[in-house]
C-alpha cells in the first residue's frame, strides 16, 4: 500500500457551494493518490454554535432562533449541491435533531462540556455534506467519525490526546478503509473520551488533527489549504506590505506559531518533526502555486516576521507586605494559570512585582483575579496589543511601535516581544 497523504480544509474553504465545488476539484487532481482529508465546520458556523451554547447556557430564549439560523445556513449549501431527494438531507436534519434535544432540556453540565457537545456538530454536519458530495461527483470517498480514532482525555475545550491508544485506534479503524476508498474524509477539531464524549481540541485546531492523523499513518506529506498564498511575513489584513516565505525549517514555524502567527495552529510541527512529514501550506484559490514548504532541510536566512496578538490583558502581580516575588510565588502564580487554562504568551519578573501578558479569556480572567486577590495585589491594563518581531531590524521596530506605548518588553536573541498600547491623546483644556 503506498503512503497517505494528508490533506486538511478549513472553514473559509467549504463556506459555501463553492467552496465546496472547489474542494473536489483539488482533491479530484490527487486521484493516483490515498488522500487523508480534514474538514473544518463551514464558514464561521463554530462562532454561531458558540452563541448557541452561550444562549443555552444561560437559558436565554434566542438558543432556539440561532440555532436554526446555523441549520437554515446549512440546508442552503446542500440545496446548491444536490437533488431535493438526495439521502443527505434526512442524514444531516438527524445530526441536527441531537443539538434540538439536547437544547429543549434545563443545562445540567459544566460549560466547557456542553461546549464541546454542541460546537462539535459544525464539523459533523459539514464532513457529511462534503463526503456525500465527493460521492455524488465519482469521487469513492469513506466518511469517518474522528472520534473513533482520536482519543483524548476529559479536559473538555482543550482535549490532551492519548497518542498510544490512538496510534492503535488509527490502525484498527482506519487504514483497512484505504483497501477500498482512495478518500477517507473526517472531522478536524474534535476527539472522544473512553467514555464516547465528544471533545474539542482547541479553538482552530483542526490543523493539529491533521498533525495527529498524518504522525499515526506516516504519511508521506500534509498540505493545509488556505485562503492565503502561503506563509507570509505578517497578517495581510493589518500590513499592506507582506511576502512570502517560500521554505521554513520546522524550528523556525514552531517559534512562529508558538509567537501566535495564525496560519498553523502552534500544536500542528511537533508530530510532523519527529516523523520528517514535510508539510506545503497551499492555497486553495490558487492551487497550482507551489505555497510555502516546511521541512527539516530549510534553514534561513529568513526575512523580518511579524505577529500580532490582540485581545490582551497585562496583569502587574505584587506582594501584600512588599517582600520579593519568590519561587513559591511564581509556582503558586503559575499554577494558577494552569487551573483556569490561561495562556502565558510573556512574563516580566522584579524584585517585587511580576508581570504577565495573558490572552483575554474574561471569564477566566475574573476567575484568576478573584483567587489572586487574595494574596496579592493586582494592577489589570486592557486593552493590550502583543507585538513579536522575528530577525528584527531597529528600523522595522521604530515603525512599529511609533505612536504606541509600551508597557512590556523582552528581547531573546533574534526576537523581540512588545506588549503595546495605544499613546492617549492629550486634549488643550478650553
């Protein structure tokens, strides 16, 4: 049997019929090959579940009107797609049906589990309508249920997989299917428990299902299709400025990623490293450009990268009686980050006080600020802009930081970390 490739969609891909139509186009030119493919939920359908969820959670009467706005987005796209006695159409009212039942009854769960109950369905009801379509177009192509070969533990919202007992899921479940489809399509974003709840991987992280599938198959490579050329030296939507990088060594995306650049999610380099996977970022509106390369065999020289984080919080932490911050501080600190999965994204230690830029999760935010209070005394600044600069330049830092303030800062190397806000302007009394 020759090696899989791995393929992962993600929602701008499959956000209407055309996305859609598209997507078998490119897997159509892969037909010599035994394709692994990754759908993510359609369009921003995972932002409209969460209002759902949110709705639900608080017993707010919009649950009902939101989530039939997310099914009416849905039945639009298979109306485009297929004939109106098509057997996909009573397949994905009854995935629905389950998100109706569970909605009509009072919350008895914790909201992260709920969460993950409900949001998962995006994935579920998007893989069903591409396989069926695939189907549909001559392309033999088997839908599979991610969650009978990820296997993570019950920390819902964030699931840690089990990678023995799902490296021998993947063999049991899903290589016999490539002795009779060359398409296996299943859902990014999502894994099971022992116990078959469903849970999800992180927010965006169908990259790193495609991670986990391609280190348990061995796959010979994976390709993330997306709505840019490949990886670009900033965020085309804040600089106008950008170009791209046409290979990068694993080293340097994981400290991209791990700096916050959107285009891969930070887990996704690990596994494909320790197995040599190359990994193309490509495009899907162009998917004969060659995209960006990242492989073992691609050391730099690279250009300035630039990453931007909003949504920040900078927390000044000192001590009630002004003694120094010490270990057991920091270990108390960090374990309370820990507790309430508040990622850490730059610190700043002094004698007395201990500064952390955290990214804004307000619930968990006040949580944190409520245990903290007890101990310590807390300065909160928001909003707060994180600004990472990979191969800096001293003009390039100057240009950016021009008109802001900064409040934080840290420089290892070739990186500098620069948590920004906004210079208030300063109005002449009358």
């Amino acid at each position: 049997m020759s090696k899989v490739k791995v393929f992962k969609f993600g929602g701008a891909s499959v956000k209407d019929a055309a996305g859609v139509r598209n997507v078998f186009s490119i897997i159509n030119q892969y037909r010599s090959d035994q394709l692994l493919v990754v759908v993510s939920a359609m369009g921003k359908t995972t932002n409209a579940l969460e209002k759902v969820v949110k709705a639900y959670y608080e017993r707010d009467e919009a649950v009902h009107t939101l989530f039939a706005e997310v099914k009416q987005q849905h039945y639009a796209i298979m109306q485009e797609l297929f004939p109106p006695e098509h057997e996909i159409f009573p397949q994905i009212n009854d995935t629905f049906v389950e998100i109706d039942w569970v909605i009509e009854e009072e919350p008895q769960d914790s909201f992260d589990y709920l969460y993950d109950q409900i949001v998962s369905i995006g994935e579920m009801v998007s893989t069903k309508i591409v396989a069926a379509y695939l189907n549909q177009e001559g392309e033999k192509t088997q839908w599979l249920d991610a969650r009978d070969a990820i296997r993570t533990d019950n920390t819902y919202r964030e699931g840690r997989v089990d990678w023995k007992t799902t490296q021998q899921l993947m063999q049991q479940a899903v290589m016999p299917l490539f002795e009779q489809y060359p398409v296996v399509l299943t859902q990014g974003f999502i894994g099971g428990t022992s116990e078959n709840f469903t849970t999800t991987l992180g927010r965006e992280g169908s990259d790193f299902t495609a991670a986990i599938f391609s280190y348990c198959l061995d796959s010979e490579t994976m390709s993330i299709w997306k709505d840019v050329p490949g990886i670009l030296t900033a965020d085309p939507r804040l600089f106008e400025q950008v170009t791209k990088i046409d290979r990068l060594s694993y080293k340097e995306a994981i400290e991209m990623t791990y700096y916050g650049a959107k285009v891969i999610h930070p887990k996704t380099i690990k596994p494909l490293q320790n197995k040599n996977i190359p990994l193309h970022v490509k495009s899907f509106l162009n998917p004969d450009a060659p995209g960006t390369v990242i492989s073992d065999d691609a050391e730099g020289p690279y250009p300035p990268v630039v990453v931007v984080e909003t949504d920040q919080v900078l927390l000044h932490i000192s001590t009630r009686d002004f003694s120094f911050v010490a270990e057991h501080h920091l270990s108390h600190l960090f374990s309370l980050f820990a507790r309430h999965r508040l990622k850490v994204n730059l610190m700043q230690n002094m004698a007395i006080s201990f500064s952390v830029s955290l990214t804004n999760r307000s619930d968990r935010i006040a949580q944190l600020l409520e245990e903290l209070e007890a101990d310590f005394v807390v300065r909160k600044e928001e909003p707060l802009e994180l600004l990472t600069i990979r191969h800096y330049t001293k003009p390039l830092i100057k240009e950016l930081v021009d008109g802001k303030m900064i409040l934080i800062e840290k420089r290892i190397g070739r990186t500098v970390q620069m948590g920004v806000s906004e210079i208030p302007v300063m109005r002449r009394k009358k």
